[in-house]
C-alpha cells in the first residue's frame, strides 16, 4: 500500500485523492492540501519509488494506476483526483481502466501522449551527489549546482532527500531504467466520461492544442484552462490561482 498523508476529515464531499509528479512526493503538496481540506478530506500519496512508499523493480503506468485503485477502495469510496505531470498520466489510467472510482478528474500539465522530455540527466546529477558528505541539504544543493542551473530543481530534488540516512528517497536505478515507460502513455482504447479538467501552465509546452484530439478521444467531456505565467509547476509557481481553480472545478 502507498504511504498516504491525510489532511482534514471526512465531510459529504468526495475525498479528493493528490497524486505528485516524477521525484516529488505527497509531502510536497502539504500547503496545497491545507487549503484544499476546508471542506473535504484530502489524501496524499507517495507513489511507488517515491517518499515514504515501498520501492518495487516495475514502475509502469499499469502498476501506478493499480496501486491507486487500492488506495480508492481502502477507504470505500469513488473520489476526485488530481494528478500532476506523471501523477496525471497514473490518475488518467486509472480513469480510463476503473472509472467507477473517479468522480471527477483533475490533470495538471500532462496529456495522454508520448513526451520526449527526457529526465535521465537529473537522475545523474542525484546519482553524482556523495551523499557521505551531506550534513544537511544545503550541502547537497551545493554539489547539485555543479550539474544544474535551476535553483529550482536543486531545491525540489533535496526534498526527497533524507539527511539523517544519507540516502535518496527516490528509487533512482529503477526511475533511470524505466524513464522511456514513463515518458510514454500506455496503448488503451477506453475513454473516461466523467467531468475532467486539463489544467496546465500558459508558459509550458506540455499540454499544446496538437494534443487535444488525443485528450477528447479518451475524455470527451474534457475542459480545459489554463494559469498565466506560469509553466509545468504551475502549483508551486502560482500556488493560489491554482488552488481557487481546483477548488471552482471541484465545487461545479
């Protein structure tokens, strides 16, 4: 079973299930969760080879849409869920294949489609770390400067660091050998006819109008906005705009 963190209680609104992205985890969603729990319980997961939950040798769409279902049914009942980036394309398989436990579906900045954004490098910059030497996470920040530019990244990778074991929390040899599942979308022929919203960054080319024909095929009631100034982390980068947008879609 997925490590979950729970925020608030249960109310009569579905519970509202988060699913993070590729070297996140469900702590990451934390703020975003608070706000969202005023009026629902709202669950976080670590997926598989992430966080908290057990690391396994596959790390498949099939596999992550399995290990959601689980999630749904041990608590008893269908929920909505947000999914982001490859939390999105997990969330959407599960739609897709066990409809009966989505009532309404939220994908942010992803699509069903074969991407060719290829994450292998900053597998190699964790991998580069000695983590022998990390104190504490501005150390690993510091070697992981050497390698990448983004500030950002180095601050969201060290995240997924444990400090005290000098360890990653991210399976990174089983990520690096199945990066080319992950940038995929599985071959599946059935469509999800329940409320979705595609909600993705104006400034990110993950969700461009090429892709919609793909995205109504599999969900024909799909709508679609979109938070200006922002691009694939468009809930760190306008934390707010994406919470009220979540939370209208959620209230329709």
């Amino acid at each position: 079973m997925l490590n979950s963190i729970i925020h608030g209680i249960a109310t009569d609104e579905p519970d509202l299930l988060i699913v993070h992205g590729l070297f996140g985890s469900g702590r990451n969603w934390g703020a975003i969760a608070k706000r969202l729990s005023a009026s629902r319980r709202v669950i976080c997961v670590d997926q598989r080879n992430h966080g908290q939950s057990p690391w396994y040798d596959s790390h498949t769409y099939e596999d992550m849409a399995e290990d959601l279902a689980k999630v749904i049914e041990d608590m008893g009942a269908p929920m909505d869920v947000l999914g982001h980036s490859m939390g999105g394309k997990a969330s959407m398989l599960l739609a897709l294949t066990r409809p009966e436990l989505v009532n309404r579906l939220i994908v942010a900045d992803i699509a069903p489609v074969d991407y060719t954004h290829d994450q292998n490098q900053n597998i190699a910059a964790m991998r580069a770390v000695d983590l022998s030497t990390v104190t504490k996470r501005s150390d690993a920040m510091e070697q992981l400067a050497q390698y990448l530019d983004d500030t950002t990244l180095q601050t969201f990778f060290t995240q997924s660091l444990d400090v005290k074991e000098q360890r990653w929390r991210l399976n990174l040899d089983v990520l690096d050998r199945e990066m080319p599942k992950i940038l995929k979308f599985p071959a599946v022929t059935a469509s999800y006819e329940g409320p979705t919203l595609f909600l993705s960054g104006a400034n990110s080319d993950y969700v461009i109008p090429d892709y919609r024909p793909a995205i109504r095929e599999k969900f024909p009631k799909a709508r679609f906005a979109k938070i200006r100034d922002t691009g694939h982390w468009l809930h760190a980068e306008k934390p707010r705009e994406f919470i009220a947008s979540v939370q209208a879609w959620l209230d329709l």
